[in-house]
C-alpha cells in the first residue's frame, strides 16, 4: 500500500514537472529584445545647468535677489531681461528675511517651490554684512538653473529661406495666366521642404504661425510649469539666408494671322530662368550665387487650335527649377562625395532630391590643391575625369549605385575613396532627367498627359493645311 502511494506522488510530480516545461518550438523572446520603434524625435528638452553668482543689496534679502536673478540671466540669457521676472518666479520671497533665514535649508526648498523648479539646490556659499570694503550685502550663491537644451539638428548649418521675386505680377502659362505670388510661394515651400529633406541644413521657419504664438503665451502667462520659462528667446538665428529672383517663367501662346484664310497659325514656347544667392548673416557676404536656366521645347505651329495644359506645365516648370536650386545649394554647400566603394559598387553622401534612381552622373577624381599666388587662398583642387555614377537607390540622406566607363589610365583600387565627388548628370540616364544648373533640355510641355523628354504633344500638333501660307 505504501509503495502504490509512492509511486502514485512520483507520477504526479512528473506530471506537474512536464506540464510547467516550454514547449521545444517555443520562441524564444530575449529580455532586451530591440525596440522595431525607431528613436524620439529630437526636438530640444529642459535640462539643469549649474552656476554660481554674486549679488549685492542694501539688505541680506536684495543681496539674495539679485544673486538669484544673475544665475538665472548667467544660464538663460534675455528670458529674465523682463520687469515681470522677479514675480514670475517668486523671487521675492527671499525680501525681507534675515540672514539666518536665507541660510536654511526651508529657504532653499521654498525657492525651488516657488520658481517652479527653474531654480534647484540652491546653495548659499556665503552671505557677507556690510563691511569697512563694502556698504552693501554682499551674497554669492550656487544652484542648478532651467535651461532649454536645443535639438542636436540645430549644429547643423541654420538656413532662412528668403523671398523669390518675380519681375512681373503675372506668368503666362498655356492660354491662361497665372498670379506670380502663388508661383513664388510655392517654390519658396518646394525649396524648404527640400533642404530639411537633405538632412545637411536646420531650416527655420520666419512666418509666425497663431499656434506657436499661442504656446508661447500659454508658459509667459504662468499656464506651464515655470520651468517651461527656459523655452522662452530660444528662437535660433540662421547662418545663412536664400533668396531667388526670376527673370522668366512662362509657356507662351504665339498666334501668326495666316494671309489667305482667316485662321491662325499657333505654338507654344517657353521656359524658366533665375539667379540665386546665399548670404552669410554675420558678414553679408554672398557665399554662393548661381545663374540656373531650363527652355522647354516648343510645340509644332498647328492651325487646329489645339492648346495645351497649362496647370501640367507650370506644375514641371515648378518642379525643375526648385530641384535645380536645391542641387545648386547642395553642390556648392556639400558636394557629392563617395563615401564607400566595394569593387565599382559605391554609396555616396547624399540622397532626397539631390540624385535620382537610374541616372547617370559626371565623376571626377581629386587631385592636388591650388592656391592664388596673391592672396594665398584655395582655389580649389584639380579634377581628373574618373568614371560614370549610374544610380540604383535613393535613400532620404545616402544614394547607391555602380561606376561605369571607367578611364583606362586610372586604377580604382589606388584613388582615396574621398577623392571621388559627383558632378552633373550626363545624357542617357533612364527615365525623366532631373534638370541641371545651366541645362536647356527639359521635358516636354504636355497636352492633357505626360510626354518623354524631348518630345511634342501629340494634341498640340499638326501639320498645317497645304493651302495655308504665311
């Protein structure tokens, strides 16, 4: 009878034992497994900074005051530059007691509590009486101050995208007119959109939304936590400012009165043409500036009447010109550099609307640099036609591709990876080019659906009748 017992106990622990095992195919889920989240966005935060100020006063407590009020402008600059601030962050509380009182550990806490946390561990280090030296109070403290820490993008090169100016208030297109303002302020946004893309520029943005006016009077009027107060004169001034002025933008109707009927012979012509800077904020001086130019091809003379879309057109003529400024900007700001090399298979720098998939790009090898014998400053280094990029992939920021056409005279394996930049796309790229600095082929103007490069609408064209002459 014990024996049956035994055995019965042992099988049920067995049994117990197998059922709490995991099953052999169950997965197996690390502690630490990788989030499949990507990183918060950074977007600047309120940190503590620690300080020490000095401050004198006709009392212990003014002394205190004034000290507090040096540590605060010490860390943050203008946001205590206000008549308000001593309110704001309850400061006063330090007026009218004695210097025993400042010392104590109540008054530190009173102050962290009243600022609203800008002001933290405060410390007195010492707190002087009017001595033979000096007539006044005399009190140095230490503490950790509210300061708004900006995101890292803002080390990046800060750009104000400016104004682009027409020289007239309005842009034929097609048979109808367009306003110059609607065309200006939609390659001012295409432009903005594109450098933040790049990933190689903080963009700021100068037109005031109400939103933000909102948020910023929310923490000025004490809504907030106080120590939202160090967001406050935060706002970033550019290094570098953009602007455009356009001399020609327009797809025109030309129309011809034929002499032997009443009909008129008409095409369509035009293209766009601009010039464009950087000026450096603190020096005014232009960094950069360039001429950018692109004709569309005009339509066969038809006496049809058959027009053409203007709203398609000046939608291209709008994408070429702010995809040839970017490029200007990224070529003279970051140029193209192969950054890794795996045989003829390359990854290089930039990515976005700089380079596009399947086309072919000018490269150039590095060679030595040259100097202006008169003023000792580079002119630049020697270029050595290399190769050929033909693009695979383009990422936000890095682009991926292969080299082709490789010169005979130069061996691959012994040029620096750093010595190999990119240049201008070459003909022959497939698919639609993205137009260049200078180019003049452009797509052609369409005619209710898109058209290849170089080609005329086929509604916009016709042979004139044989008994129409000039």
């Amino acid at each position: 009878m014990m024996r049956n017992s035994l055995t019965g106990a042992l099988a049920a622990l067995l049994f117990i034992a197998g059922c709490s095992e995991k099953p052999a195919d169950a997965p197996q889920v690390p502690s630490s497994a990788p989030s499949a989240a990507g990183p918060v966005p950074d977007a600047g935060k309120v940190e503590t900074e620690k300080t020490t100020a000095v401050g004198f006063g006709n009392t212990a407590g003014e002394a205190m005051l004034e000290a507090m009020k040096l540590a605060l402008m010490q860390v943050n600059g203008a946001v205590v530059q206000s008549d308000s601030v001593t309110a704001k962050y309850g400061l006063d509380v330090s007026l009218n007691q004695d210097s025993a009182s400042l010392r104590a550990n109540a008054f530190a806490d009173i102050v962290q509590q009243r600022s609203g946390g800008v002001i933290q561990h405060l410390r007195v280090i010492s707190l002087d009486e009017p001595g033979v030296l000096s007539k006044r109070y005399k009190a140095s403290i230490e503490a950790d101050i509210a300061k708004f820490k900006p995101s890292a993008d803002m080390r990046k090169l800060k750009v104000v995208v400016g104004p682009v100016v027409f020289s007239q208030a309005s842009l034929p297109m097609g048979d109808t007119t367009v306003a110059s303002r609607d065309v200006a302020a939609t390659l001012r946004q295409r432009v903005s959109d594109a450098l933040v893309q790049t990933g190689r520029f903080a963009v700021l943005d100068r037109e005031m939304s109400p939103e933000i006016e909102q948020e910023l009077d929310m923490i000025k009027s004490g809504e907030a936590p106080s120590a939202e107060l160090a967001k406050l004169s935060q706002a970033a001034s550019a290094d570098l400012v953009w602007s455009a002025r356009v001399s020609a933008f327009n797809y025109t109707r030309q129309a011809r009165q034929l002499r032997t009927s009443d009909r008129q012979l008409v095409s369509y012509s035009g293209g766009w043409a601009l010039s464009q800077k950087m000026v450096n904020v603190a020096t005014r001086q232009v960094s950069a500036a360039s001429s950018l130019s692109n004709t569309l091809p005009a339509t066969a003379p038809t006496t049809l009447g058959t027009g053409v879309d203007g709203q398609r057109i000046l939608a291209e003529m709008t994408d070429q010109a702010s995809k040839a400024i970017v490029s200007a900007i990224l070529q003279s700001t970051f140029p193209i550099t192969v950054l890794g090399r795996d045989g003829t298979n390359v990854v290089v720098s930039q990515g976005g609307q700089a380079l596009r998939e399947g086309g072919r790009y000018a490269v150039v090898a590095l060679g030595n640099e040259f100097k202006d014998p008169q003023t000792g400053q580079s002119l630049g280094r020697s270029e050595n036609p290399c190769c050929e990029l033909v693009v695979e992939r383009v990422t936000q920021n890095l682009s991926y591709g292969h080299l082709e056409n490789v010169r005979s005279n130069l061996n691959l394996d012994t040029l620096p990876i750093a010595g190999l930049q990119v240049r201008g796309e070459l003909a022959g790229g497939q698919g639609r080019a993205a137009p260049q600095a200078g180019s003049t082929a452009a797509p052609a103007a369409v005619a209710g659906k898109a058209t290849k490069k170089g080609s005329t609408p086929a509604s916009a064209q016709s042979a004139p009748a044989q008994d129409d002459k000039w």
